[in-house]
C-alpha cells in the first residue's frame, strides 16, 4: 500500500498500490471478454458457425472474462487512520469505496512488524505483515511488505492515535 497525504495531519491514509501492468492485464481481459461475447452473440460476423451449447459456455466464459478484467482494473481497498476519532477504517470497492469497516483503536497498544516465510514447493517469499496488537483478542492487520527497510518505514510513521509504535 502507499501512502496518500489528505492534508489533515491526524488522519493517515494508506491505499493499495495499484500496478500500471495490472490495469493494462485488466484491459486486455476486458476486451478479450467483450470481443468473446460479441462473437457468441453473432455482434461481429464469422464464417463459421457454433453449436448452441458452445455458444452459451462462450458467452458465460467471455462475461465472467469481462468481470475478471474489471475487478483488475478497478479493485481498490485502503485503511484510513483517525487520530482525533481514534479509528481506523479499512475499505474496498471498485474505483470507489464501496464497503468499509471501523475498527476501535482504544483497545490497542503497539505496533508490531513481523516476519513471515512463505514457502511453496519450488520458492519462498520472505513477507513483513504489520499489524496493531493489544487487548484487543485479534491483531489488526495494517499492511504487509516484501522489503523489510519498508516495513520498518511503514511501522515506525506516526501514530496518528497519540501512541509511540514499536517493534
């Protein structure tokens, strides 16, 4: 995630890092999907012909290709962290917030930076989670990063809720 200045210095405001490569894979699924259906429709002329059952499995494959570009190029989510209300608010949707949830941030009392090895068969990823622990029975999660000199900036930014982090 990356950090958006709001111009409010107690609120801090953390959103998902959106990769060009992403939206530009997200586009070329959208249209790969919007061309799939408009084929199975008969919307652009083709020579050949279909069987009805293939025609159907390829408008629901090109719609769902549709979906699955659109979420690529428009899934966002971010945490935004009020220092005077004392809450964080976690929140995703498609180009816009669409659902969010309030956290308390009372029930807190430091900040945590850990590491995590994920192992598959062939390779690992050495990952740096961040997350609020206190008396709270679950931590919350903050962000989690590849590169620990990152994860070390992101954990020690100023708390907007009055609080000294720690690691």
């Amino acid at each position: 995630m990356k950090i958006v200045y709001t111009g409010d210095p107690g609120i801090l405001s953390l959103r998902s890092n959106v990769v060009g490569c992403v939206v530009v894979a997200g586009l070329l699924f959208t249209a790969g999907g919007v061309l799939t259906v408009a084929f199975a429709t008969g919307q652009i002329p083709v020579e050949a012909s279909l069987n009805p059952d293939l025609k159907f499995a390829a408008q629901v494959l090109g719609v769902l290709v549709v979906l699955l570009g659109l979420v690529f190029v428009g899934g966002r989510n971010g945490k935004a962290f009020d220092g005077r209300r004392k809450t964080m608010v976690s929140w995703w949707g498609f180009f816009a917030p669409m659902r969010s949830k309030e956290s308390r941030l009372d029930r807190y009392s430091m900040v945590v930076l850990s590491k995590e090895i994920h192992r598959s068969k062939n390779s690992s990823t050495t990952m740096f989670p961040i997350h609020l622990e206190g008396d709270a029975t679950e931590a919350l999660g903050i962000d989690t990063c590849l590169d620990y000199l990152e994860a070390r900036h992101r954990s020690d930014l100023p708390d907007p809720a009055g609080r000294q982090p720690s690691c």
